[in-house]
C-alpha cells in the first residue's frame, strides 16, 4: 500500500502551462493566421483616419483632408499631369541607375581583384563619395546643358559609389578555400572570376544596387526641384509656389508608391538572380 501511495517524481510529472501562457499562445497563433494584406489595410486605415482628424485642426492650405488630396489626385491624373511628371522622372532614374551601376559594379571587381587598379582609384573614391551628389548640380548643368544629360550623370554619380564599394567588400568577402580549391582543380584566373567571385560578390552587388536606388530617387528630385521644367520634383516645387499644399502630397504620394513598386520588382528580380545562382 506504502508503494502504492508513493507519489510521482517530480521529473515524471505533466506540467501544465499557465492559464496566462496559455491565452498568449493562442493570441499568437491567431495573429500568424491573420492575412498580411488585412494588417496592411488595417494600417493604411488608422494612418488616413488619423490624418481625417488632424486636418480638422488646420485649414485647407496647411493641412488638406484625404478626400481633399484625393480628389486633387483624380483631377491631376485626368489632366495627364502626374503622369506626364511621373514619367519623366522614372525615366530619368532607370537610366542614370542602370549606367551607374554598370560603371560601379564593374569598376568594383576590378579594384576587388586587381590591386594595382583598387590602389589607383582609391584616392578618387574616398574622395568623391563624401561629396553629395546635388552639389555638383550647379557644374553639370554648366557642363551638360539644364537638359536630360545633367540629370542623368547626376543620378549615375550619386548611384556609382555605393555599387562601387559594395562590389568590392563582396569580392573581398569570398571565401579564401573556395578560391584555394577551385585552383586546385585546375581553374585558371578567368574561371576562378566568373564561376567563384562573380556568383559569391552576387548578394553584396544587389544589395549596393538597392541602396542606391533610394539615393537615386533622392537625387532627382532635388534636382529637378532646382532645374527643370518637368518630372515629379518640377511639380512639387510648383505647387509650392501656388501653395497648393494638396497637389504636393499627392506628388509626395506618386513618389512613394513609384519608389515602392519600383523596389518590389527589384526585389523580385534579385531573387531571382540569386536562386539561379545558387541553383
């Protein structure tokens, strides 16, 4: 009987989880289920019901209620408006960050492996990357003319550096082994290039290109703001000077989602590129 009462070991025994750790488990399990779109709507919503409130303490002029900036939205895409500025100015960015890119990403792998070339442009490198890209505004409309070509070296210089500098820490980042076997196996310098460092610089060259992305977007804008006739940065520097406060945010608005969907499908592609690579 004495055997028969003994009790369980506590290392035997079944603990049940707390009442409170129990709730927050579930909590968090129902949030994992929730659809990331319905948390995205659920966001915009409080952000346009938030702004619905606090225009109700500004007038019109300083602070424009959503269904004011809206219906400017509808008014400026009839007119052809926002398109025609928004066309402009992706245009101006997908070329000035295609042509800097280039130049940087292959300029990188020549100063990554080569240390003669990484010697010579080092001093010019150091030196221009600290230089922001609008203060040579002034200089390249006198060089290149107040036209597209100004603009377009502007977002090239200001996409250059960061591809330059991220394709040479990827380079520096192979693997010393991979390097060492491919050699033993007979690879000759091209092959180590193209098979080894190439594909392992790959993430770092993306990811320089998707900084300077957002640097590009920068860019532009204040340039167009400064010198221009058309583009996104051409209409918010008018709706200043008219103090049409609603027309800037939707301008404000045309950039950000531009940007936005631009990145996505940047994202996309470098996905892409990486699986292919690792494949």
């Amino acid at each position: 009987m004495a055997a028969e009462r003994q009790e369980t070991p506590t290392s035997l025994k079944v603990r049940r989880p707390a009442a409170g750790a129990e709730r927050s488990t579930k909590f968090g399990s129902r949030l994992a289920r929730v659809s990331p779109f319905a948390i995205w709507f659920l966001s915009l919503a409080l952000f346009v019901a938030f702004w619905q409130f606090a225009s109700g303490f500004y007038p019109p002029a300083l602070l424009p209620s959503p269904m004011r900036t809206f219906h400017t939205f509808v008014d400026a895409i009839a007119s052809g408006q926002l398109l025609k500025n928004a066309r402009a100015t992706f245009g101006r960015v997908v070329i000035g960050f295609i042509i800097g890119s280039a130049i940087g990403v292959a300029l990188g792998l020549l100063a990554g492996c080569v240390r003669l070339a990484r010697l010579a442009l080092d001093p010019y490198v150091n030196f221009f990357r600290f230089v922001p890209a609008i203060a040579l505004l002034t200089p390249f409309v006198v060089w290149f003319g107040i036209g597209e070509t100004s603009k377009i070296l502007l977002i090239a210089f200001a996409t250059f550096f960061i591809a330059m500098l991220n394709t040479i820490a990827g380079v520096d980042d192979v693997p010393i082994n991979r390097l060492r076997a491919a050699r033993m196996l007979g690879a000759d310098p091209w092959q180590v290039f193209t098979l080894i460092v190439v594909p392992s610089a790959l993430p770092y060259v993306l990811t320089g290109m998707r900084i300077a992305m957002g640097i590009s977007f920068a860019s532009i804008i204040v340039a167009e703001m400064v010198s221009a006739d058309l583009g996104l940065g051409f209409l918010l520097s008018y709706a200043q000077v008219i103090s049409a406060t609603d027309l800037q945010f939707v301008a404000i608005a045309c950039l950000g989602v531009m940007g936005w969907g631009t990145d996505k499908i940047f994202q996309i592609l470098t996905r892409a590129a990486l699986g292919r690579v690792s494949g």
